[in-house]
C-alpha cells in the first residue's frame, strides 16, 4: 500500500481529503464561522473509515485555518487578511512622522490594529537576549511585552529586551505609549541612532501556550523572529522576541546586489 505503479510513491488519502478540505476554506466553500463537516459525514463523503477522517482533521488543524471546540467539532477561523512585513518598514522617516512599524504597516494596508500592553518593567534577561545584549544572564533589563491584534484578531506578540544603563534616563519607555514614532524613536531622541537591524527568523510550530494566546489550532505553524537593534556606535540596545502566526504574514525583503 502507498505505492504508485512505476515505483512512485502515491499520496496517503488521508493527506488528499486534508487537502482538499484546506482547499474548500481557501476558496470560500466553507466560509468563516462555518463548522467543518463532522467525522460521520466526512466518513460518508469519502468512503473512508473514522481512523482515516480523524489523522485528515489532524492536517487540517495544523494548517491553522480551523479551530477546534471541545464537543462542537471543528470551525471555520474568522482570520483576518495576509499583511506584508517588509525590509523597509523601520525607515526613520516613518518614525519621525510618528508612526511606529506595527501601525503604520496595519494603517497601509487598510485593517484596524491594536496593541495590548502585557507587561512593562524590570526583568532577568533570558539567556539568548542576554548574548544579543551582551551582558550575562539574568542581568536586570527593561522589559516591555506586547500582544497585537488585526481586525480584532491576535496575530503577533513581540517581548523587547533593553539594557538599564540605556533605558533608565527616558522615562517614556517606562510608559504604555511611549509616543510617535514609538520606542525607536524615543530611543533616537536621547542619541542612540540607528545603523541596522538584524533580524533571524524560524518556522516553527507553536506551542501549546502559544497557539492559545495567538488563538491557533494547537501545533499551528508559527513564525519565531528576533529583531537586534543596533546603534551607529556598535551598540544593541534592543532584542525583540516575536511570534508571529505564521498564516498572517508575507515577508518581503529588500538586498542590494552591489557592495
């Protein structure tokens, strides 16, 4: 079984009926908010046992389109559209007109964002952020920890790491809203300009705290990316942990072809 005549390998059905359930929620058969149909139908659609239909609805979860309630079955998700994240969104001149990255990128594209603030204070700085940072772990930082939401639905949630001895004479990043331009910009206005950012980026799927504070599908893919902010003097004075739903993103990036 599972072999093709010439040798070739032939698609498991369970992978083919996920497919094509993935396909009818893409193409607006099944319509968000709409329940997807239940393994008895499913298993009279297709012919197949309720084994073949339950490891079907695993692949379909994990594409992160639907969302399973306990006892209900398994719903159509009501996700907002893709937004682009491109290279050039920390241009200064969009902090300087006030705008911080999130926002700005949200407002081009026409979806009406929010920002949750989950947290702002003093932490011990997590091991990998302190490599970044330079300092040795556990290191007293200033943390501030984010949930953004698009259309009403949660899509990011970023944790920004910056060294004390930086943060401690600007009292607007101690603030939810440390004004236009956000905290790049505050961060500017007191002489740390920016030479680079230097983002690394993993697929990855999410955990099972993480699909729930993103609203995922338990084992959805994800996006883990950590942003270095990084001064003209050499100096990273910010590391951002983000994670991001991986279905609600397009990255674009910009790279000159001449040094």
């Amino acid at each position: 079984m599972g072999t093709a005549v010439g040798g070739e390998r032939s698609v498991p059905r369970y992978v083919q009926i996920a497919e094509e359930i993935i396909q009818q929620i893409r193409a607006g058969v099944l319509k968000p908010g709409e329940m997807v149909p239940s393994e008895a139908e499913l298993v009279d659609r297709y012919g197949v046992s309720g084994g073949t239909i339950r490891k079907a609805m695993v692949e379909v979860r994990a594409s992160g389109l639907v969302e399973t309630r306990h006892g209900k079955g398994s719903m159509v998700k009501d996700r907002p559209p893709v937004r682009h994240r491109s290279s050039d969104r920390f241009r200064r001149s969009l902090r300087q007109g006030g705008r911080a990255a999130y926002l700005a990128e949200s407002a081009q594209s026409g979806a009406t964002a929010k920002v949750s603030v989950l947290y702002i204070g003093p932490m011990e700085v997590p091991e990998d952020a302190a490599q970044r940072l330079g300092v040795p772990a556990g290191t007293q930082v200033l943390a501030r920890r984010r949930l953004y939401f698009r259309n009403g639905t949660p899509v990011e949630t970023a944790s920004s790491y910056l060294p004390w001895d930086v943060v401690k004479e600007i009292p607007e990043l101690f603030a939810e809203n440390p004004g236009g331009g956000g905290i790049y910009a505050r961060l500017e206005d007191h002489g740390h300009e920016f030479a680079e950012f230097v983002e690394t980026l993993q697929a990855r799927p999410a955990s099972k705290a993480e699909a729930s504070e993103l609203a995922l599908s338990p084992g959805a893919p994800v996006v883990h990316l950590i942003r270095e902010a990084r001064t003209t003097e050499g100096l990273v004075v910010e590391v951002c942990d983000t994670l991001m739903a991986a279905d609600q993103f397009v990255f674009e990036y910009r790279i000159p072809a001449a040094d």
